[in-house]
C-alpha cells in the first residue's frame, strides 16, 4: 500500500486505527499527515477531536492517554504524533500499539528511520494497522513520477518540461510538487505544461540546462555545448558542476547499457529507466560514440568529478574544469 492508497481508502470511509509512516521519503508521509490533518474531520469537529503533538515534546504517556480518550460528539478522534523519531521511550507506546480503540485513528509520522522488521513492534504495527515504509526515488524514476503527479492533478506535461524539471530539481519530490502547484496557478485549465512553461515559471532555460547539454554531446556538437557551458559560467546556479557531471555521469552510463540491451525499443527504454520517447537519442549517441569512446567519457567524468573536488587541480574555475571535459569527451 502507498500513501496514495491510504489516502483513497479514508476518503472511502474506510479506517484503521492505527498508520504508521516511515522512512527516507518525507514527501509521501506529508502528504498523509496532512490529509489526516486537514480532511479526516470537519471543522465543527477538529476542535474537540484532533490532537497533534510532536516527537520531541512529548511522552509516550501522554501519547496512549490522548489515544485512549474517546470521541466528543462524533465518531471518532484522530490522534497525529509528528517527529516520532525524535521522541524517547517510543517504544513504550508498544501496549496501546497491541489494543488500539478503534474510534481513534493514530497516524504517526517516523521521518528518516525504520522499525526493525523483527521486532514486537513491527508486528503489532502490521497485524493491527497499516505501515508506510518509504524510500527515496532513484534518479530515473523522477520523471516518471513528475509525470504521474501532474496527471494527478489533472493536468499534463510535455516528456521534455518532466525531463527539465527533473533534472533541475533532481529528487527533491516536495521541491517538485511546489513548483508543479505553481503551475496550476499560473497557467490556464486544461493548458498541457511545456517547455516554455517550465523556463518562465520555474526558471529553467529551455535552451541552456543539463538536459540540452547532454543532448549536444550526444549529437558530438561541440559548439552547442561550448555555449550552454559558457551559460553555465555566467548563471552558475543554474547548473553547477555537481550537478553536471552526476548528470552526464548517468546519461553514458545509460548509453554503455544499450551496447549489452537485448529486445525491442520497449524493452531496450526499460532496461535503461528512461522514457521511450527519448530512447532514439540515446542510440544516436551510442553510434556516434561507441563502445570505447563511451568507456573513455565515463573515466574522464570520473576523474573530473575529483578535481572538481580540489583532488588532483590547482584551483581551476568550475566553469573552465566543465569547458575542458567536455571538449575532451568530444575531441578525444
């Protein structure tokens, strides 16, 4: 079950008495705590009915007890324990965990940590409720789920904006699902967001971002690229070199697979956790740089990512260290 699925199901009528959510993504547990927060009462009831009480000025005493009280004229409470993680003894809420009322519905909110799988606790959190476990996105899965969040929200979205937006922000979903609200009040309903969109509302360039500057070593257009570096330089917020090189780091690496990837284009988009619509890019630049010239760009940004670093440089600039490796990947 995903955040999503719970969030379906309370607006089904449909209750545990007990959620917990944990893990390394704090953007899908916010979107939890914040429906129990803000829909799972009415108004007229969240005055006597919602408790909310944090991890680190709390005690589990004063935890079960709020728990435990019953209901004021409604069906039932909602009890939220935020920063779970940062609150002693939580483990002691172990006998309210064991027999939960069921007019109380106990959301807590564990950030950046799990319990041991193992243990009592887990168990009776599983066998008398429901628990979240969330990670962090990989990489490659960032415009997927850009995409599936604008949906969503009714709205649509260019593969290219997913993949600008993805790119600029990386995995930083609550980052994202800000910038993708910011949209919705800016653009006209039903308006599919584009590329144009994301450069005036977002502030990414359509015509200068890591996106571009991987398409251009692709197609071994060394001066496109010479000039989205030299926009770099002047903007170095836009793109800084910690972020380029990861970027282009994970652009060849998904070009070396193509060399190994068996089947269709399907097949061949999946194995590299991109969308098929960009997979001709990919093969493009696979046959303009080919096995060896791939394997030579891959060492080359490993040893630039060092030097960008301070190992092995005497204090070059950011944007002449970009200048150079590229002009090395592309003029071997």
């Amino acid at each position: 079950m995903d955040y999503q699925d719970i969030i379906k199901e309370w607006k089904n009528n449909k209750f545990k008495p007990l959620y917990w959510l944990e893990g390394e993504e704090d953007f899908f547990i916010d979107q939890v705590v914040n429906y129990a927060e803000h829909n799972l009462l009415t108004v007229a009831d969240k005055g006597f009915n919602l408790t909310v009480l944090y991890g680190k000025d709390t005690d589990w005493a004063t935890v079960i007890n709020a728990c435990r009280r019953y209901p004021m004229f409604a069906e039932r409470q909602v009890v939220i324990l935020k920063e779970a993680q940062g609150m002693r003894d939580l483990l002691k809420i172990e006998p309210y965990i064991d027999k939960p009322l069921e007019s109380t519905i106990f959301v807590v909110a564990h950030k950046q940590g799990k319990l041991d799988g193992r243990s009592k606790m887990a168990k009776l959190v599983k066998d008398r409720g429901v628990m979240l476990s969330t990670k962090k996105l990989y990489d490659n899965q960032i415009p997927q789920w850009a995409e599936a969040y604008v949906r969503s929200q009714g709205l649509a979205i260019s593969e290219k904006a997913c993949i600008m937006l993805a790119d600029h922000i990386g995995n930083d979903l609550s980052r994202i699902a800000n910038e993708i609200e910011k949209l919705m009040v800016n653009l006209p309903q039903g308006k599919k967001i584009d590329e144009g969109d994301i450069e005036k509302y977002v502030g990414i360039s359509k015509e200068y971002n890591v996106f571009e500057l991987q398409n251009a070593i692709g197609q071994m257009d060394l001066g496109k690229a010479m000039r989205i570096i030299k926009y770099f330089s002047a903007n170095p917020k836009a793109a800084p070199i910690q972020v380029v090189i990861p970027s282009l780091y994970g652009y060849f690496a998904k070009i070396n697979l193509l060399f190994g990837a068996k089947g269709g284009e399907k097949e061949m988009a999946a194995a590299l956790g991109v969308h098929p619509f960009f997979l001709k890019d990919y093969m493009s630049a696979a046959r303009n740089f080919g096995p060896n010239g791939t394997e030579r760009a891959i060492l080359l940004l490993a040893q630039y990512n060092l030097r960008s670093i301070g190992i092995g440089d005497s204090g070059n600039e950011d944007g002449e260290l970009m200048k150079e490796m590229v002009y090395r990947i592309l003029r071997p």
